[in-house]
C-alpha cells in the first residue's frame, strides 16, 4: 500500500490538474472513504482520513513555499484550500 504522504501527493496533483475540480474532490472523497489497510483488509480509520487530507492540505499551504514564487501562487493554492476544506467535510 502507498504511504499516506504518496497519496496525498497524488490527489494534490489529480487536483491540480483537474478539469472539473469539485467533481474530482467528490471522486477523491469516494476513493479515501475506501481505502483499506492491507494487514487487515479493514477500512482506514477516520483519523486516518483526516491525516491524508492534512497532508492534501499541506501540499498546497503557502509555508511549504518559499520567497516571490510562494506569493505569486498564494491565490491559485486558496482555491485548493477551499477544495481541500470540501473535502474534509465531505469525509466529516
């Protein structure tokens, strides 16, 4: 199974490079709500949910950017909080 930081990376550039981005949060919900662990084939827990869209969250936080290309995109990664915000209370 990827790790929950390879996972969130994904989303974050299935997000990036949506077309339709509130359909593909409602896909990444569908997905994360799915997820198993494989040693036991049971269903994530929801901490564990909330831990992958934490890690969702911090790919697009501004402090993980540094100097003049962290401000220039400091609006474009606001629509991906506010995607990753519907996420969280899509899985909450």
């Amino acid at each position: 199974m990827a790790s929950f930081q390879d996972l969130a990376e994904e989303y974050a550039a299935r997000l990036r490079g949506a077309f339709d981005e509130q359909a593909e949060i409602n896909e990444i919900a569908t997905e994360i709500g799915g997820l198993i662990y494989t040693s036991t084939k049971n269903g994530i827990s929801k901490a564990d949910k909330l831990r992958i869209v934490e890690l969702i969250e911090e790919e697009f936080s501004i402090s993980n950017q540094t100097g003049r290309v962290g401000i220039l995109k400091e609006a474009d990664n606001r629509k991906y909080l506010d995607l990753v915000k519907d996420l969280k209370d899509l899985l909450g």
